[in-house]
C-alpha cells in the first residue's frame, strides 16, 4: 500500500535514482547542481552489476523490485516522489514496463543522445557506445529511425568499460590501450560525435578522449537528462520549495566499504550517509538492512 501524503509532504519527499552500479552518479551530479535544494536517494544495484548481459525480464523483474522499494519507502526513507532511471540498459529494457505497472509515480529515463549527435555531425558517421541491452531495446531502434536517418551509425557494446568504472581508477596505460583498441574501429570509421550511451562511460572521459583525438565531440547526455528531470518536477508542482541544501543518502545492494570507497573518488565525498540495502532470495523486493 502506498501511503497518502499532502501536496506539501510530497514536495519535500526525496528523489530516487538507481543504476546497476556507479554509473548513475553521472547523471546525480547533474542533479545535485541543478537543483540543490532537493533530496535525492540513490540505489546502486551492486548486487546485480553489471546489467549488459542480461536478459530484458531479468532487468524488468529487477526495475520492478526497486520501484516497489522506492514507492514504499520505509522508516529510514520517504516515498519518493520521482524516479530517475540513470542507466541506458534500464531504461532500454524496463522504461514502459515500470510506467505502465506504477502509474502513481512519474518516471525519468537515459537514452542514447542521437539527436544532437545527428545534428552536430559533418562527416556523417557517428559513433554510439552502449551495453549489448541498450543496443537490443526498441528505445534505440526508434532513435535511429527518428534521428539518425541518412546518417552511418557506427556502434560497438562496451562492457570492458562498466567493468573499469566499477574497478575505478587510477587508470594506467594498459586501461589506455584496452580502451584504444575497442574504440579503435570507431575511429578508422572518420566518426565526429561520439554518443556515450551508457551512464558508466563519462567516469572514462579522459581515456576515451584520449582514444578518439581531438577531433571527435563526445556527447555526454546527463545535463539533459537532469533539466528533463526539473521540467517533469515543476509540470507536476513536485519541486521542493524549500530553501536550505538538500541531502543524499546513497544505498547499495552490494559492499558497503567498496562502495564508499567508490563515493570518494568518483564524487569526492568523504563521510556520506551510505546504507545497505539486501534483495530478498528470489529477488523480488528490497529491504534496509
Ligand atoms: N550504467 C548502465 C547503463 O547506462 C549499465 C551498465 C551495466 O550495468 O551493464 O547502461
């Protein structure tokens, strides 16, 4: 049962946002800046990362489980009031699936940015990186039919890259050569834009531009998709009005010490409010542990 909240309790509930694993602080930072006076939870589904390989169902079932979670809220955390899907792979799999299955919650989701790739191009090759599930959704096909007609699409599945975020860095020159060498026919391909399609890969920028050279534009799309989430929370007269800094609680499913271990280098914090969360054993729901 979702609990009744007033408009002014609801304004004041946080913001969700889950990804498989780190990916998602990409586009969390995004947020954070844009909105400070919000609260925002994040779930790293750690326990489940990375989400690539796996099958549409698998990723639905996992979507379901966390929304429920979200919806429900529980002592430590209040319903929240919108969910941002943070992850390309979610999204490609499970965004219709959730908002057809919990209509009483508005949904954000990450998609491949063809559009402004398409639009910037002059040479007419672009390049989209993504996980093998992000390339198999319906979402990316209807890109490419809407966008990108006309134009030769180059694309590649990088899972090598979510594993290298999810290990974090430093980054030596052997990870430099690893990531050369997959982006290596995506370069002979005389690509210009260069779309990163999944919300791990701009913890890699600087390896990736390294790479592609100079020439090639890579289109991070996580500040479009944080204005796409203040757009729906103001439509929705869900933006908070208060005025003091907002606070985060980040959860995983998976090690609580790597985990923060990752919050400290990938977003600089030293001492966040972290929590773990555990899947039931069939993995249909989420509890705080
Ligand atoms: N960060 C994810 C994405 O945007 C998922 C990576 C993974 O778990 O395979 O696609």
């Amino acid at each position: 049962m979702t609990m009744q909240y007033t408009s002014a309790q609801f304004r004041h509930s946080p913001i969700a946002v889950t990804d498989s694993g780190v990916g998602g602080f990409s586009v969390l930072r995004e947020l954070q800046q844009l909105m400070p006076h919000e609260d925002f939870v994040y779930l790293a589904d750690q326990w489940h990362v990375p989400y690539g390989p796996r099958t549409m169902q698998q990723i639905q079932y996992f979507e379901d489980g966390i929304t429920r979670f979200f919806l429900n809220g529980c002592e430590q955390l209040p319903p929240a009031k919108l969910i941002v899907i943070a992850c390309n792979t979610a999204s490609a799999a499970a965004l219709h699936h959730v908002r057809a299955t919990f209509p009483q919650i508005k949904f954000v989701g990450t998609e491949p940015a063809i559009k402004p790739a398409a639009e910037r191009t002059r040479s007419n090759h672009i390049g989209v990186i993504a996980t093998a599930a992000t390339f198999q959704g319906e979402l990316y096909a209807s890109l490419i039919d809407r966008f990108a007609q006309g134009l030769h699409v180059h694309k590649r599945a990088c899972p090598e890259f979510v594993t290298l975020v999810e290990r974090g860095g430093p980054y030596d020159e052997a990870d430099q050569q690893q990531v050369t060498e997959i982006l290596a026919p995506l370069k002979a391909a005389g690509i210009d834009e260069l779309v990163l399609g999944c919300t791990h890969f701009p913890f890699l920028m600087p390896l990736i531009q390294t790479a592609m050279g100079a020439g090639v534009e890579i289109i991070d799309p996580s500040p479009a998709i944080a204005k796409q989430t203040a757009r729906v929370l103001k439509e929705a007269e869900a933006d908070t009005d208060r005025n003091m800094p907002g606070q985060t609680l980040y959860l995983t499913s998976g090690d609580e010490v790597h985990f923060r271990n990752q919050l400290e280098a990938l977003l600089g914090l030293k001492n966040p409010d972290v929590r773990v969360v555990k899947w039931t054993e069939n993995d249909e729901s989420l509890a705080m542990t």
